[in-house]
C-alpha cells in the first residue's frame, strides 16, 4: 500500500465540506464531473437515492465544517443529531443518515460508560462555571461554618485513610496497608514503618539500645 491519492469518498467529503453556499444543490453528474467519478459511483457513495440526500448531506457536512465540536456528542460538548436537525430544518433520521454517509463518527458508536459521561460532564461544567462555582461554595461555607468542619473532618479522614500499597513492618515483617495517613506521619513526622504501636515501641527500644 503507497499513500494513495484521496479515495472517491474522501474527494466527495471533502467537495461537500468546501461549498460555501448551503442553498446551492448539485445534480449527480456535477458531483461526479467535479469528483472526477461516474454518475453511478457518486450515487453509492451518497448511499441510496443521490437527490434526496444531497441538500442534507451537504447542509450537514457545511454545518459541521464551521461548527466540528457539534458532531460529538452532547456530553462530549456537542450537539444531539435531534439539536443539529432544528438548526438546519431537518429530521433527526435525516441527520443521523447524513452523519452515516458523510463517514462521520456516529453518535451510537461513541461507547463511553455512564461514570465517564458523568466525570466528563462534571469537570466540563466546572471549567466553564470554575470562578463562579468557587464564589458560591466560599459563599456557601461561610454562611456553613459547622457543616464546612464537618465535610473538612470526614474528607481529610477519607483521604487519610487513602490505602497507597501494602507495606511490611520493619519489626515484625508483617504485610499491611500503608494508607496516606501513614504516609504523612513517616514522610512529616520521620514515623517508622510498623503495623501496630507495640512493634513501634520495640523499634524505639531497639534503636536507644544500639546508640547507648
Ligand atoms: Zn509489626
């Protein structure tokens, strides 16, 4: 394979895509003279019936050209084919074809599970309403002095209880969780790296006995 010239249907996309003037129709032999395909050719690529997909395909390919995020997804920051059709004054069938013959990516083939739509969707919205987001939860937590504790207490509680991996205590050789907290107390506060207070009191005894 030799990087090839455009294909048919790259050349027809791409002539949809550089026409200006969503009011002009072509007839399928213009298509095919200014592609340089036959008539036939022109119609299969167009999928079905050339002259009633034409208008909407090329108001669709237009549509897309000046506005490319609208053919995501809504929650991707695009437009919902039922959204694009209002614009342009078709179906929502009729664009969802159009999206299929134009070698769009459709819609129904964007799989992405409802927690990643949900995060994608969440730190969207927070990007576009960052400042006045912080303005409300700083409105908020100052009218919420003790709720504000309490949410501070148990988000610091959680992330301290963060497991980052398992650890073996330097005295007993045991395997445990070594948690964000533990990670703190040893990185701040140079804490040893025991399971239990009792080996940390054996290893204290261990390390005064081998200085004196
Ligand atoms: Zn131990």
């Amino acid at each position: 394979m030799t990087p090839e010239a455009p294909t048919a249907r790259e050349r027809l996309r791409e002539f949809l895509r550089q026409h200006p003037n969503p009011c002009v129709s072509f007839t399928g032999q213009q298509i095919a003279d200014e592609i340089g395909v036959s008539r036939e050719r022109v119609r299969q690529l167009m999928g079905g019936s050339y002259k009633s997909v034409t208008a909407s395909d090329y108001l669709v390919a237009l549509f897309v050209r000046h506005r490319p995020e609208a053919q995501l997804p809504k929650h991707l920051g695009g437009m919902s084919h039922k959204e694009i059709g209002k614009e342009l004054g078709l179906g929502t069938q009729t664009i969802a074809n159009a999206f299929r013959r134009l070698g769009l990516v459709s819609h129904s083939q964007l799989h992405l599970g409802v927690r990643e739509q949900n995060r994608i969707a969440c730190r969207r919205y927070y990007q576009s309403h960052k400042e006045q987001h912080n303005a409300w939860v700083g409105a908020w937590k100052e009218a919420n002095p003790e709720k504000t504790r309490e949410i501070d207490r148990t988000a610091k509680a959680k992330w301290m209880g963060k497991v980052l991996r398992m650890e073996h205590c330097i005295v007993c050789g045991a395997e445990f969780p070594w948690t964000q907290g533990r990670e703190q107390g040893h990185r701040v506060a140079g804490r040893r790296i025991v399971c239990r207070p009792a080996c940390g009191r054996k290893a204290a005894r261990q390390e005064r006995a081998n200085h004196d």
